[in-house]
C-alpha cells in the first residue's frame, strides 16, 4: 500500500503532525512521520531530522551545522527533495507549518511528478501562493488558527487535511491504458490561428494539451514533461523568452527547454510571439520603454516590439538551449511573420527584426542528424506554416 507522507518540524508543531499521523491511519492509510526540524530535537519519528539531512548533496553538516536558521532551512529544503525524490512508495505528501515549513515542504513537493497528491497546510494559504506552488498540482489548505497547538480549529483543520490526504493516497487514479498519445502546444492570443489549425491535423490520433505561453504556461508544460506525462511538444510559441531576456512580465525561468534536454522527447518548436514583449496597462510599462513602439491589447495587457539587437539576444538564448537537446528535433522558422501583429500591414510587422532573429539561430546552430532547421515560406499562421509544423512531426513522433 502507498504510504501518506506526513511532513514538518517536530521541534515546534509535534502535537500536530502525530495527530495527522493518527487520523491517517485511523482513515484506513499507512502513514510515515518524517521530521525536519534544523535545531535539535529529542522527537523521535519514523524518519528523522537527521536521516533527511544526509541526502543532500553536501551530507548533513550542510544541514544541520547552520547556526543561521534561513540557511539551514534552504539546506533542509534541498535536502527534503532529495529524499523524496528517492522514494518509491509514496501515495500523498501532507505537510503542516507556517512560513519556514511551506517553504520546505512545497520546495520538495514541487520536485514530486504531477499527479501524486501534494496538500499543504498552512499559515500562508490564504495570499498569494504562487511562489509555493509553481507549475504543479500543490493543493494549499489555509489553517485559519496557527499551526501552534492543538484546539478545536486545528483539530479540525488538520484532520480535514489527514483525511483528504489519505483518501488520495487509498484511490490512486488509476494510469490510461490504450489512449492518444499525450501532445503538449504552446500558444498565445496572436498564435491562435496557427494552434487551431496543427489541433484539427492531430485531434484523431493524438491527445492535445494546449498551454498559454504566460510564463506559467510553459512551466507547466514542462513539468508535465518532467512527469511523464506528455510524449511530444509541438511548442510553436516561445515567446516567454522574450520577456525573460527583454524584462517583460510573463517571462520563463532559465531553466525552459529543459524538461525536453532532460527527457529527450520529439521535440518540434518555432519563434511564434517573439515579436513582443509583455507588460500590464499601459501605466505600468517601464520608463525606458516608454517611447518604444508599444500596443495596447488591453486596458491590464501592453505589448512591446522587440528590435533587432533584442531579437538577435532571443535567438541566441533560445539556439543555446536547442542545441542541448540529443532527442529528435525539428525547429521551423517563419519567414512570413511570427505573430498576427507581426504579418504585412499589422503594427509589429517588422522583417529587419524578424530577419536578426532567424539570422541568430541559423548562425547559432549545431547541425546533427537528430536536429534539422527548417525554413518555412509563409506566415505562423498561414495553413502552410500548419501544414509544415505537422508533418515535422509526425516524422518524428
């Protein structure tokens, strides 16, 4: 039987966490008891503070010899993901804390694959939680009391969240057998056309994901990746580059492209949206933009042309990453335009700026077998474009 996880720092909140161990197991699941704590602690638990220690890279020292509590607690964090990484019978994670315990926990959580059962239950819940949660599926549960004794809120909230996690972790959704393949595709408001027309070619034989390439978007479909979850990319709007090297707001992390060098998946990818870089209303944008040639999607939403010496930055960046990928690779450029502003006639349409960043990936470019560049004649979102980016495809998928 899978085992629920339960998880926090028996040092300040050991009252708590063996009341979850208790209602767990009272709901019919096996339960472990792993303890976090970086000060020393006489608790003792099924896997102790120093058991987690010792995998982190740097051995428990790294951990536990930190007489400032920040750094021991980021030592723990790795060290908590390392373990749980390694572990094969895990059915749910349940975490309980305040600030110091959520960062740990949903730090290791974040590393788990997407669909075993992630709840955290703090302090924290109730704001903003995007940096706990990231890309994946944590569920935060708001303690409303602190978690700071047992009484008849904590009671409750707690064992609310024993349960929950415990039912989880009793009816594992059990895996697809004989299904479409699981495809993921990247797409922005400007790539639309083009992502309605690729779904229409593959919707018979393949099971698409479609992703808003919102920073987010892209985090979550590589996470998916990560997981095992999707089999092939038809990433077509890269445009979180942009914003990640131009300092827009929905930019990627460094770490995009990865999940595919990673898990060497059939990988076909284009530039779509790197014409734009994003900000909110049109008061928020920077003041060095400010007289740069800017559109007005929305009243919360400004977009930002690229220029050519930018263009040729995101080209660079993003040929970097593509020529660490050793799976199959098809990587299509548009030599008609990369976005519905970007076509001849619309605000973005620009072919100097267009032309450094086909100019900077073509010169940036490792041609292997595995990998092919491929010039395309026609706009992102002309039918040839779609036609082109699906037969990539299938010739590798």
């Amino acid at each position: 039987m899978s085992t629920v996880y339960v998880i926090g720092t028996l040092d300040t909140k050991e009252a708590e966490l063996r009341y979850a161990v208790e209602r767990v197991r009272a709901a019919g699941a096996q339960a472990l008891l792993v303890d976090i704590s970086t000060t020393p602690s006489t608790a003792s638990a099924d896997v102790g503070a120093a058991t987690v220690a010792r995998h982190h890279p740097n051995g428990a020292d790294a951990v536990l010899g930190h007489s400032d509590r920040g750094q021991a607690v980021t030592a723990m964090s790795e060290a908590l993901t390392a373990f749980l990484t390694s572990r094969q019978d895990i059915g749910a994670v349940l975490g309980l804390g305040g600030g110091g315990n959520t960062s740990m926990v949903t730090a290791a959580m974040r590393a788990l694959p997407i669909g075993t059962p992630k709840l955290m239950v703090s302090t924290m819940a109730s704001g903003n939680v995007a940096a706990y949660v990231g890309p994946t599926d944590i569920a935060m549960m708001h303690a409303v009391a602190d978690v700071a004794g047992l009484n008849a809120i904590t009671r409750k909230v707690i064992g609310n969240a024993a349960h929950a996690a415990a039912g989880m972790a009793l009816n594992a959704i059990p895996e697809a057998k004989g299904g479409r393949p699981a495809v993921g595709l990247t797409m922005f408001g400007v790539t639309t056309t083009c992502i309605a027309q690729i779904r229409r070619q593959l919707d018979e034989s393949c099971e698409c994901f479609v992703f808003h390439a919102t920073g987010t978007g892209g985090q979550c479909m590589e996470k998916l990746v990560d997981s095992g979850l999707i089999s092939g990319l038809l990433d077509v709007t890269t445009t979180e580059v942009a914003d990640l090297v131009c300092g827009g707001v929905l930019a990627c992390t460094e770490d995009r492209f990865g999940a595919v060098i990673r898990r060497r998946i059939p990988y076909v990818g284009s530039v779509g949206a790197l014409d734009m870089v994003n900000f909110g209303g049109i008061d928020t944008v920077p003041a060095p933009f400010r007289d740069r040639k800017l559109h007005v999607h929305n009243a919360q939403v400004t977009l930002m042309r690229t220029t050519p010496g930018e263009n040729r930055a995101v080209g660079r960046w993003i040929v970097e990453r593509l020529n660490c990928m050793e799976g199959p690779v098809r990587f299509l450029l548009p030599l008609g335009g990369v976005s519905a502003l970007d076509a001849a006639g619309k605000p973005f349409h620009d072919p100097e700026a267009d032309g450094a960043l086909f100019d900077a990936i073509r010169s940036g470019w490792q041609a292997v077998p595995h990998r092919q560049l491929i010039e395309v004649d026609a706009h992102i979102n002309d039918p040839a474009f779609a036609e082109a980016a699906v037969h990539a495809f299938r010739d590798i998928f």
